[in-house]
C-alpha cells in the first residue's frame, strides 16, 4: 500500500496528468496498444495536427530525466498526415525539439534512449534502429528544408532519408544530416558531421568525418548480459 501511494505521489509530482489523460484515453490521433502510453513529464509540448497519428507499440516517455524536480522544457509538433511510429519503448530527454513535417514519417523501430537537447528534423523519412543509445545535443535532420541552386540548375530542396540501424552509439553534439545510412552495430563519434553510409559495426570520427575502424562492437556496460547483447549486431 505504502509503495503504491509512493507510486501515485511521483506520478503527480513529475507527469502532466491533465496531458496525460488526454493522450491516451481520448486524442484520436494517437493509435496505441491497449497496455502503452505516452508520458508527458512536466514542461512537455505535443502539437498534433490534421490527420496526424502517433502510433504506439511501446511506451514513449517525454521530457525525461529531471529528477531533482526542475524541468526543461520539449516539444513534438507533427504537421499535417505525418506520422509518429513507437516500435517499443521510447525515451526521449528533457530539452527534445522534434519536429515531423507535412508527409513525413519518423520511426523508432524498438527501444531507443535519446539523451537531453535532442533535436530530429523530418521532411521524409528517419528511422531509428532498436536498442539504439544518442548521446546529448545530437542534431538528426533528413532535409536541407531550404531550396539552393547551382549555376543554372533550377532551385530545388534536397531531401533524402535516413536510416541508422540496430544497436548504434551516436555521441555528443554529433549531426546526423539527410542521406546517412548507419549500419549495425556503428558508433558515430563526438562532434563528429555525418552524411553518407557505413557498414555495420565501423566507427566513424573526427570533423569532417571519416571511418578510422571497420568490425568493431559496443556495449553499454561490462557486464556479461551486455556482452553477449553486443556480439548479436555483428555484420555475419
């Protein structure tokens, strides 16, 4: 009983009830199995337009991670038939710009933990991998989303999709930019400005980018269950 009343005070003290309520019992927009939900920690912003879904597999837990009782402030804005897919469970920090423009498609495959001041810019496509780790301060955009013009080429907005795939570290403040293709098992350095692809388990560093070593692995700690986790994303 005791636990229970712990239980229901957190969820009070740290959730946006009122939001809370509305996500997942009465918006239409949002598409869930019946045991997730979506949890707006305090200080989050969701904006969902005309025919826009999020649609949940899992749980997306949003505005995380403030636990001293201060909260950063994030939002989702989903614009016109876009859509939102939840895989499996779904961390997204506090301080998260994510925006999915008109069309578009972003996707968590399965479970992903982002850390604080992402942002996401989706114009297309972005899809995200399982049991993928994102450093704070990350920048993922699939479109250049203003239009440029070479010599006498027409203007035209470059947009092109983004695919990083199961089990990839990505660093600090590193950019993810429109046509990256990450495979398996990859780790994009600190800092590091990506744009291009790499096969499964390759780090990729330094500014401008380059690959520095090819079959490499990761875990997020050293203990033997995340061991033996790491050695199933390798490439055959």
């Amino acid at each position: 009983m005791i636990h229970a009343i712990y239980q229901f005070l957190w969820f009070c003290r740290n959730i946006n009830v009122v939001m809370y309520i509305h996500l997942n019992y009465f918006c239409k927009a949002v598409k869930r199995d019946k045991q997730y939900h979506i949890y707006p920690y305090r200080g989050a912003n969701i904006y969902i337009r005309s025919k826009s879904e999020i649609i949940l597999h899992g749980d997306l837990r949003f505005n995380e991670g403030r636990d001293d009782g201060r909260f950063g402030r994030s939002f989702i804005s989903l614009y016109e038939r876009s859509k939102i897919i939840i895989g499996a469970n779904v961390t997204l920090s506090h301080g998260s710009l994510i925006r999915v423009n008109e069309n578009a498609i972003l996707e968590f495959v399965g479970t992903s933990i982002m850390n604080i001041n992402l942002t996401i810019d989706c114009k297309q496509l972005i899809r995200i991998g399982n049991d993928t780790m994102v450093g704070s301060d990350v920048i993922i955009y699939d479109s250049d989303f203003h239009p440029t013009a070479y010599q006498n080429k027409e203007f035209a907005t470059h947009t092109s999709p983004v695919y990083i795939g199961d089990h990839v570290w990505i660093g600090t403040r590193a950019m993810i930019m429109k046509g990256s293709n990450i495979g398996m098992g990859s780790i994009i350095g600190a800092n590091a400005y990506f744009n291009s692809q790499v096969p499964a388990n390759t780090l990729v560093a330094c500014t401008p980018s380059r690959v520095i070593l090819k079959d490499i692995k990761w875990a997020r700690d050293m203990t033997e269950e995340e061991i033996e986790n790491a050695k199933m994303y390798v490439n055959g």
